[in-house]
C-alpha cells in the first residue's frame, strides 16, 4: 500500500466498500434494504406532489444535460445528478422517510438510482451500493458529531449523510479503495454547511430546505464523476476531528470506531419506518390520536380540550408552532398535526398543503391542543417515545390512550403489509394498478435485474 494509503478508518472502510460481493451480505439484509427502496420509491411519489417536490423537478428538468437518470414524474431523463437532487428532494418532502440516526434512505436510494442508470449497474449492484450507504451514513452521523455547545446551535442537514451517499455512488462508478476514499474526501469539500438551529424567523416560519439532500445526492454524484476525470481530494476525511464534529464511539450503536463490525454488524436492519409524516418524535402522539379514532366515532368539532403529555422536547419552540406558515413547521407541530390528523382522519400530503395550514377550523382546533411533561416520558426518552393522550369532548366525556412506544422501530416494526399500504397510499394518485404492481414485484426480486433502467423507466412520464 502506497505511503498515503496508510491504515485509517476512510481506508479501512473503503477497502470493505471495494471488496464487498453479493455473496457476503446476509439475506436479511437484502430483504429489509427491498422494505426500504419501496419505502423510499413512494415517499418519492408522496413528495412529488409537494411544493418542493414540483419546483425540483421543474429545475432538474430545466438543468437537463445528457439524459442518463430518471426523476420520479419526469418527462425525459437528464443528468444523473439532477435527478439525484430532484428525487432526494422529494424522498423527504413529507418527512415520511425511513430513519436511524437521520434519514439515510433519502439520500441513499435517489443517488444510487442515478448512479446505477448512469454507470449501467445491476439490479444487485444498486442493492449492494444502497447497503453501503446506509452503512455509511448511520455510522457517521452516530459517531462522528458537532461538539458541544455546537451541537445545540446548528443542524447538519444531511452533512453527515453525505458520506454514505458518495461511498455508494463510487461503488457503482467501480472505483477502487482509493478512489472510494478520494470521492469521500471530495464530498467533504463540497456538500451542504449547517445550518443554525434558530431558523425560524419572524413572519417567514422556517423554509423547505429542513433537509438539504437534494444537494448530498448531487455532490454525491458528483464526487465520483470528479474522481474518474482525475480530480484529488484528501485521503483521510473520515479520520480524526474537523473542528466542527468529534469523533466518539457510540454506545446508541454499540460501535468503536466507524471500521468496527464491519460485515458483521448492519446499520440497515435496524432502521425505522415512519407510520405518520411527521416528525418522528411526534409519533406516539400520533398513534394516541389514530389508536382514538379507531376506537370511537369522533369529529374535531365535539372536542374541547386535547391534552398531551409526554417528554419536554415536544413542548420547546420547534414543536409548538401553533401557526405554520410552511410545510415544515407544520410537520415539526405537535399542535397543528394534532389538528389536522382529528379533522381528517388521517394525515396526507394535502394536510401540509397551504389550504389546510390556513385552515380556520383547523387552526382553531390546534389552540385546543396542550403539551405538558411527564416524568414517566421525560426518563425513557431518547431510547423510547412515549406519550399520554386524553380527549376532553364537550360533553364532558373523556377518552385517554397512553402509547409507550410507537410502532415503527425495530422492536415494533411495520409490517410488510403496513409498508405495501403506506406505498399504496403514496402512489395511487399518480399511478394505476397496473403500474403499482409492476413496481412491487421488480422490487421484490430486484437482484435478478440485469438492468437498472427496466425499473427506472416505470417511475417516469406520468
């Protein structure tokens, strides 16, 4: 090994990257990486109809170049990075994706889609590639974090993510150990900066960009197509502190160092997947409110009073936004979803749309609404969710419900069945039946493609 290639954690891991073959990967990890992609595929679709789903997918379009890639909805294929960026904006449009750590499956899958349409991979070598970013990414952002008080005042917005995303792009692209590394230490250089925390500003609330992955799965690209045309970048970028994040094991993960377990130990299997869009920790609030409206017939107008209790963080400022002027405030509102998920029924892309966040009835039931610590909660959080819901009708009536941990984590997962409905929610609107069902089964046996455009091509020109 070249003097510059000493051992490091980036060459260790690069080196796993490299010589990774199908045949190492168990067949419950390629089972739970399928669970992923088709909840990553209908996010996609889900996010297609948000704003800034449509106004990506308008400028991917507008950017065009070669036409190597697909974007979900699109019209003709354009430049793999641009659809990337496009399709990873609208993954977590909804905040619906799958999560662990961050959200890794939103930055994963739109770039190794691009990558594997761009460089011609199987059905097998995007699995792999995914398998990788995952892999990545959860071990980054689990172990390489901002340093307090740092921590407390930025947001990474998918920084750490872009690790994983640019490991599994060179996969695909066939560089070696070194030119994995060189891709990640290209990305380092050139993906998204945090963000401060405080990014709510008066009359504006916070904006769409709550995570930028269209720009991780872009500079992920990216990063590889610069290491074939020659472009250097540093060797080691996953080793070491960087003055913003340190470098710790992590006990969450039961991990040294980002090289530990590797082959053994797979971040993909425990993944979490998300039964509401909305902001994971508002989730057993949520699942109070639907585990409620399954039991009894009750409409918005009969409550007079909604109490929550549960851990402090969902009564702090992000998530007490009783008057959402933007989809990701309201995603982040324990009040407003509350309200919109009584009103509806159920929560959908419409619930974030500007006539529901604008919504006298609606707003006027989130005032209603009122979040308390419980020192039950306060204890078990972060390693659980939980939360105390009771209704107060106007009747005087109570109902109460008190979820200890909601479903969707890896001891209470989703099933398959769960994940087909919430994919079958998501698509209907733009899909038929026969097109939804080509969908599912090509996932079902993706590693039997032998190319990646087969399946690419189902998810454009709608």
């Amino acid at each position: 090994m070249e003097k510059e290639f000493e051992m490091s954690y980036t060459v260790l891991f690069s080196e796993w990257v490299e010589d990774l073959q199908w045949e190492d990967i168990p067949g419950k990890i390629v089972q739970q990486t399928k669970r992923c992609f088709l909840d990553s595929i209908g996010c996609m679709f889900g996010g297609a109809r948000t704003k800034p789903g449509k106004i990506s997918a308008f400028l991917a379009s507008d950017w065009g170049g070669n036409p190597e890639a697909t974007i979900i909805g699109g019209i003709q294929p354009v430049a793999a990075r641009h659809a990337a960026f496009a399709n990873a904006t609208m993954a977590n449009a909804l905040d619906y994706d799958d999560t662990l750590q961050g959200h890794p499956g939103s930055t994963t899958f739109p770039t190794v889609m691009a990558a594997a349409e761009k460089w011609h991979s199987s059905g097998k070598e995007m699995l792999m590639a995914a398998i990788v970013g995952y892999e990545l990414s959860v071990r980054a952002m689990g172990l390489m974090q901002p340093i307090i008080p740092r921590y407390r005042a930025m947001w990474d917005l998918g920084t750490l993510q872009a690790y994983g995303a640019a490991a599994a792009a060179a996969k695909l692209a066939g560089l070696d150990f070194k030119g994995i590394a060189n891709a990640i230490g290209l990305i380092t250089g050139t993906t998204v900066v945090p963000l401060p925390r405080k990014e709510r500003y008066e009359g504006e609330g916070r904006s769409m960009l709550k995570s930028a992955y269209g720009w991780v799965a872009d500079s992920s690209i990216v990063a590889s197509e610069l290491t074939l045309a020659g472009f250097s970048g540093p060797g080691h970028a996953l080793d070491d502190n960087m003055g913003f994040w340190e470098v710790q094991p992590s006990e969450k993960l039961g991990l040294k160092n980002l090289s530990d377990q590797l082959g053994r130990k797979w971040a993909i299997q425990d993944v979490a997947f998300k039964p509401f869009m909305a902001c994971r920790f508002i989730h057993p609030v949520l699942q109070g409110i639907e585990d409620l409206l399954l039991r009894h017939k009750i409409e918005g107008k009969e409550i007079n009073k909604v109490e929550i209790g549960s851990f402090s963080l969902l009564s702090d400022e992000h998530h007490s936004i009783y008057r959402p002027v933007s989809a990701t405030d309201a995603q982040f509102s324990v009040p407003f979803t509350v309200a919109a998920m009584l009103s509806a029924g159920r929560l959908s892309p419409e619930s974030y749309s500007e006539g529901t966040l604008f919504d006298p009835e609606v707003l006027e039931l989130a005032d209603r609404v009122h979040v308390t610590k419980m020192d039950e909660f306060e204890v078990a959080f972060p390693g659980r969710l939980g939360a105390r819901v009771r209704l107060e009708m106007r009747n005087g009536r109570v109902e109460e419900v008190v979820v200890k941990n909601p479903k969707g984590s890896p001891d209470q997962p989703l099933t398959d069945d769960d994940l087909l409905l919430k994919f079958q929610n998501l698509t209907q609107p733009l899909l038929d039946e026969n097109r939804t069902q080509k969908i599912r089964s090509l996932v079902e046996s993706f590693e039997d493609l032998v190319e990646i455009r087969t399946f690419t091509r189902l998810l454009g020109d709608l």
